[in-house]
C-alpha cells in the first residue's frame, strides 16, 4: 500500500533505512519517494530523474552521518571490533521489536530492495532554491524529512508539511543529542513525530513514545575508553534510528493517511533545549546504555 | 553578542555593583550549605575567594557588569528566598545560550576560534567569570547544562572547571 500524499526525503542517513523498514514492516511505501545527495556544489544540471531498479548503488556500502565524515581507507580498515559494537547495538534493538535495517547496505540499495522507485537530486542543503522548486511542484501534501539542516521559512512556506521524528520526548528535551541527553537527565529515552516549523523542536506534535534506557551487553574490554567513540557512533548511527522509526510505524499503524493526522501544539513554556554535550559528559551519557559482560 | 542584551538589565538592576560585593559572604554560605555531597566546604571558599579577586580587579563593561548581576542574583535570592530568581536564570540561560550558538557557528564553519568581531564582547575574564555563574547556576537549579557549558568554554576559570569536572564525575 502507498501512503497517500507522502514524500519521503531519502539520504544516505541510517535514519532513511530504518524508516523504509518501518513501512515496510506495515506493508507500505511512500507515494513518492525522492532520494536526496547533499553536495556544496551541485551538478550543473540538478533537474531530477528517475533510477530504474538497474542502477548501480554508488554510495559506500557503510551509509550513516557519521561515517561519511570518515575517510574511505578508515572505513575500509574498519577494526572487527567496532563493528561487533555495532552489532550489538543492532541486535538489542532488535530483540526490542524496533524496526531493524541492514544498515550496512545503502539506501539505494534498500529502496531497490524494496522495489521502491525513486528520483534524486543533488542540492547544498534543502533549503536551496531547487529543492523549494521542486517540492513546490509535489503533488504530494507531507514530506517526511530524515536530515538536511533547519528549515527555513520559504520551504517551510510550501504547500507542505513536514514531518521529523526527534530522539527526545517534546517538550522534556528538545535540541540535539537528545538519545543521550534524556538518558542523563530523565532517566529514560524517547522520540517525538512533529510537524516541522520554524523553531527548533518545537511544531505541533502527532506522536511521542517514551522507553526505558536499554542495556546492552558488550564484551568488558569494550569498556574502556579506547571505545568511547565507539560507543557513542553506535547509539547515534544505529540505535537512534530504530526509535525514531519505531515512532512513525507506530503513526502509520495507528492512521496510514496523513491528511487525518492529527497534531497537538507543544507547550512551548515547557522544556529544555540541549547543545552539543561535551565529550565528558556525552561518554557519561553513552555508557548508560551499556554494561560490560564478565 | 553579549553585550547587547544585558543593557537594560543593568540599567535596572547593577548600578551599585561594586557595593554589592559584601553578599559574597551570604552567596558563599548558600552554596556551602547546598553543595553537592563530595564538593568540600574550602573548595567553594576558595573559588568564591577567586571570584571576589575576579571581580575587584575587573575592569568594567557592560558585559562585565551584568555577569556580576548575574552572579550575584543567583546566590543571593536563593539563600533569602530558597529559590532561584527566574530572572537572574533567564538572564544566565540566555548567556549560555549565546555562548552554544556561537560555538556551534564556529564549528559550523570549521573554525576553532570566534572572529575577531565575534570575539570583542568575550575576553578572558568574561569567560574566568562566566563559568563562576555558570557553576552557581548548576548549584542553583542542577540543571546540567549549565556544567555543559562549563566544559565547552574557553578560558573558563580553573577552578571552577575543576570543580565541575568532579560534579560530572559523581552524576
């Protein structure tokens, strides 16, 4: 079933994988789905085009924000060690019945999968003129934005809506980090479904869930502080998403057509914004999730 | 930047600044009395030493003055009060809030330090003094942005990062 009126803005972010299980678990798709390459310098011609099913996947296998930061031959060296974290954390969100992506195949490759066809384009961010064009030009009526940036007013002033799901419970934690920060603060996690405007985490909102703080076994020398980043990445890059997508499931499952959602406004009063946490206290927060196996 | 915003704060609240250095004593008391468990009683003396040393030999701008506000307003209502002023911590939210956005702009544009224009309403001992407010307002409110901060600043007060830092170790 196609989720009528939806636009999914696919990146190569975990995030869009864990999203495409998630409808895919209810037997969806999005009507229209338009996968989205951040470059400074766009392609001299940046009109969109369709890719048939045959097309080569050209992203690295390993999507995420994180790593595409990372330099090929780190990623290409990547220690079997980092990834056995990774798996865990992939596993215990599993084990939680949040929805679980290969996430080391791309998201080209999972939309193939998935035979969902798809369009792409290259802009700077999504606020680019381009991008405005063409959504302008949707026939759809709600985007489902996965990352490119805040929002600013002329895209925000389009026919459409969009939507994020946040890794904080609105109005407790808004901001950024906030996997971690609600760990620390609350004592518990959550992600929120809004509807994007111009303030930081603070639309009206369609869906919160909150969860306990899962604990995640990983061998005791991954521990140490040699792994802290590590650590970190895993819940950012592989944790995150799967509560993120367990949120829209559990708004598609509840209503499937996004034009009888239905969002509350936040108390605006309420609430904390969070900044970058400092090194220190974000392996703090991190290790909250994990626990060493004897 | 910083400057701009607490004018009229000041106008209202700091014209006898210096005079209102004698409530150090009362703030020191109050933080003594409220401390974190494993914060020691002349760890906090001495920071506050420092702070009064800061503060006397601080030349005054605008900034500076409502920083001292700040500070002040923070320990004193809340030994009288037992609660904190909501506007002394609007005042410091709004401080740590444009100390984060400053930060995150530089690293949004790859740069370690502010631009010079950037960096006229920040000078060291706004930044030595900042984190004292910043540390008071954690004691205050624990809310733990306030030590976030602490951890991010530049040239933040030894001291009190010191202290900080062992605040962090204990959550």
């Amino acid at each position: 079933m196609k989720i009528p009126g939806l636009l999914f803005l696919a990146t190569s972010h975990n995030v869009s994988k864990a999203y495409l299980s998630a409808m895919h678990d209810l037997g969806m798709q999005p009507e229209r789905t338009l996968y989205i390459e951040f470059k400074p310098e766009p392609d001299n011609n940046p009109v969109t085009k369709v890719i048939s099913f045959g097309n080569k996947a050209i992203q690295f296998a390993r999507g995420g924000f994180h790593h595409s930061v990372i330099p090929k031959s780190d990623i290409v060296d990547r220690k079997s060690d980092e990834m056995e974290i990774f798996q865990r954390v992939i596993s215990a969100a599993f084990q939680r019945g949040l929805p679980v992506e290969d996430y080391f195949t791309s998201t080209r490759e999972i939309l193939k999968k998935y035979n969902i066809p798809y369009e792409s384009i290259q802009v700077p961010s999504l606020n680019d003129e381009r991008f405005i064009e063409f959504v302008s030009k949707s026939p759809q009526t709600v985007a489902l934005y996965v990352d490119g940036g805040i929002l600013r007013r002329p895209i925000l002033s389009t026919h459409i809506k969009f939507i994020h799901v946040h890794p904080g419970h609105v109005p407790d934690v808004r901001g950024t980090s906030c996997l971690l920060w609600g760990a620390l603060v609350h004592n518990r996690i959550g992600a929120s479904c809004f509807f994007m405007n111009d303030g930081i985490d603070k639309g009206d909102v369609l869906m919160t869930k909150e969860y306990e703080i899962p604990v995640i076994s990983i061998p005791h020398r991954y521990m140490s502080d040699a792994y802290a980043e590590t650590r970190y990445i895993a819940l950012q890059d592989y944790l995150d998403p799967c509560y993120r997508a367990d949120v829209i499931r559990t708004l598609l499952k509840k209503e499937p057509d996004p034009a009888k959602w239905c969002a509350q406004p936040q108390d605006l009063s309420a609430g904390r914004t969070y900044y970058h946490p400092h090194k220190i206290l974000r392996d703090k927060m991190a290790n909250r999730f994990f626990k060493g196996e004897q | 930047m910083l400057s701009t915003e607490p004018d009229t704060i000041c106008d209202r609240f700091v014209s006898p600044t210096l005079a209102k250095f004698s409530s150090y004593n009362e703030v020191l008391s109050g933080l003594i009395s409220n401390r974190p468990q494993s914060v020691e009683e002349n760890e906090i003396r001495h920071l506050n030493d420092r702070g009064k040393e800061l503060l006397r030999k601080g030349e005054f701008i605008i900034t500076y003055e409502a920083l001292v506000w700040c500070l002040e307003s923070l320990g004193v209502s809340y030994i009288t009060t037992k609660k904190p002023d909501p506007l002394a911590l609007h005042f410091t939210e709004q401080l740590m809030h444009r100390y984060e956005v400053d930060k995150q702009l530089a690293e949004t544009y790859k740069r370690d330090t502010f631009k010079p224009s950037e960096r006229q309403c920040y000078n060291k001992k706004e930044f030595e003094l900042f984190s004292l407010v910043l540390l008071m307002a954690y004691f205050v409110t624990e809310d733990i942005r306030f030590l976030n901060t602490l951890l991010n600043l530049q040239f933040s007060l030894e001291e009190a990062r010191a202290l900080c830092l062992r605040i962090v170790g204990i959550l």
